[in-house]
C-alpha cells in the first residue's frame, strides 16, 4: 500500500486529492486506514498531504497547506487576502497565523467569516498575481492590508522582509543581465495605501510603511526595532559597516553612533542549522563570531547580543536596555 501511495503522490507536489487516491484504487476504507497510521493527513476535507511532509512542516508551511487547500475545494475561484496572502508570497510573522483563510470579494456588501473563511469587501478591486496557481493580492496590497489590519509588529515585519527580499531580486538580476521590474520601495507602498484607503487602520499602516527598512536582515532584527521603538529607546542604525577591522570589513546588526555601541540579535539559527549555516561546522562559525566580537570591541564602547527570549519579553527586553544603558528617543 505504501509503494502504490508513493506513486500517487509523485504526481502531486504537495496536495493530494481524494479523487486522485480513488483513481490509484485506494477504497475509502484504506484512505482511512493511512490517514490513522499517519501515512496521510487531511488537510480540508477531500485534501491530503503525506503525513511526513506534514510533521516536518513548520507552523508557517502548515498554514500555507492549509490555505491552498482551502483555495483547492472551494466552490468558486478564490483571492487569497491579507495574511493568507501573506504565507502565499512567503512573508514571515511574529505569533501564530490565523485558523481561518482571508479572502477578498469586492461584490460583498461586507466583511464575513465562516468556519474556515474571512471575507474581506475589498474596494477598491485589488491587482492579483498567481503564486502556487492560487491568485492572490499583490505583494503591496497584501502588506498595505496586513499593515493596516493586524498589528503594528506584523506590519513592520513583513514589510522589512519584502523591502529586503526585492532588493536582493533586482541585484540578482542585474548581476544575471536582467532588466525586471523595479524594487518595491515605500513610496509604491504609500501610493496603494491612498489608493485603498482603508476606513480603519490607514493611520498604522503608514506608520508601519515609513517605520519599515529593507536593512533588517531577519524577523528577529525587525521585533528588535519595533520594540525598541514601542519601549521609547532610541532606534539605531542598521546594518553599519566597519571597515577594515584587522583586514576586514563587518557589518554590525545596530549601532549607536552617539555613544558608540553594537547591539546585535543572536537567533542561535546560524549556530545551528538552516541557511546561514551551510555545510560549515557549527564550531568554526561560533569561533570566528567570537573573534569578529573581539575585533569590533578595540572600535567601540560596548557590544551588546540578546536572543528571542529576552526581546520577546517586553519587561525582560526593557530591563536588558535599560541597563545596558541604551539611549532613550
């Protein structure tokens, strides 16, 4: 039974149809039986995905199965919205992702949620793009609505990222010869703000656009601003170069330049696993952390690193800059 639900699902990137296991002869009975083994998950009902592919799934692909299923089995064409967009062009969050799928119909009279579905009226008509053959809301609509409908952090985050990630585009494809579209930049961001007009949420979200900097490398740099920012301390520079420190040139994740001092987030990722590790060895990256730690401090008063834990904690955040003595706005 195994083999046979391997063929099936060679054929299916991620989701699998039911109607696909009946045509490969899996009786309703046997979907059930891989379905209490483990072997499948149902995702909405008449989706599935390979239970491995969901266990090792992370909260942000497991919304995004969830909301292209829902896109999947819906009765009509679908407009993914706000943040199920958002997980659909690969955004990240702080905090959990909704239990419901954001859609938008702009023929509502308004708003409306069912047991799986948000509906959003929408005026006006957004510009859609497909992701995953699923249309969904532009990249700007989508952080213009999310900055303007969630929270003020969620707003910042996702706009960091998305200012960062089509910078990266647009030098990648100069590099390659490429002439594509330009940059997001903020002032695309505040012309689809006017142009949505939001009857609540317009004063955040353009609080969030003139807040957001492509320079934040991570979402843990992007809560480390936001905070800072909500906890009145002075936001620093980002991204500050010193150049050639004992032959090199560093980068540094914040810096005080009035009073000389680093401050860096440690997200433990690039010690441990992921991208930014590679194929190095986890003890050489710490060994030359700590020896670019100890170049940067002969040019500086003070180096300072906090991890998740300390800034996800207001209280426990404010103390850690309070007596590092961080300079207040």
């Amino acid at each position: 039974m195994t083999r046979l639900l391997d063929i099936v699902t060679a054929g299916h990137a991620e989701l699998i149809p039911y109607s696909a296991l009946r045509e490969a002869g899996f009786t309703s009975r046997a979907v059930g039986a891989l379905t209490r083994a483990g072997e499948l998950v149902r995702t909405r009902r008449g989706i599935y995905v390979r239970g491995e592919v969901w266990r090792t799934a992370d909260p942000d692909q497991r919304y995004r199965l969830f909301v292209l299923s829902a896109a999947a089995t819906a009765e009509r064409p679908l407009v993914l919205s706000h943040l199920s967009a958002a997980v659909v062009h690969g955004l990240p969050i702080i905090g959990a992702w909704p239990r419901t799928v954001h859609t938008m119909d702009p023929g509502a009279t308004g708003g409306s949620t069912a047991r799986f579905t948000t509906s959003h009226r929408g005026a006006p008509i957004p510009d859609t793009v497909v992701r995953d053959g699923i249309a969904v809301t532009s990249l700007a609509r989508t952080l213009v609505d999310v900055a303007a409908g969630t929270s003020f952090l969620a707003g910042v985050t996702m706009i960091d990222h998305a200012l960062r990630v089509e910078q990266e585009r647009v030098a990648d494809e100069a590099l390659r010869g490429i002439r594509g579209q330009p940059a997001l930049n903020k002032t695309d961001l505040f012309d689809e703000l006017a142009a949505v007009n939001p009857r609540c949420g317009a004063r955040q979200a353009g609080q969030a656009i003139r807040f957001g900097n492509g320079l934040a490398a991570n979402a843990g740099e992007s809560l480390s601003r936001v905070r800072m920012f909500q906890l009145g301390f002075e936001v620093p520079e980002l991204q500050a170069c010193f150049a050639n420190v004992q032959g090199h040139d560093y980068w540094v994740d914040f810096y005080w330049r009035r009073i000389r001092k680093i401050g860096e987030f440690d997200g433990k990722l690039k010690y441990t696993r992921g991208a930014v590790l590679g194929d190095r060895d986890p003890g050489h990256v710490v060994w030359a952390e700590k020896r670019r730690e100890d170049a940067l401090r002969f040019h500086v008063r003070s180096f300072d690193r906090w991890d998740w834990a300390t800034v996800l904690s207001p209280q426990r955040f404010h103390r850690f800059l309070t007596e590092r003595g961080m300079p207040r706005a």
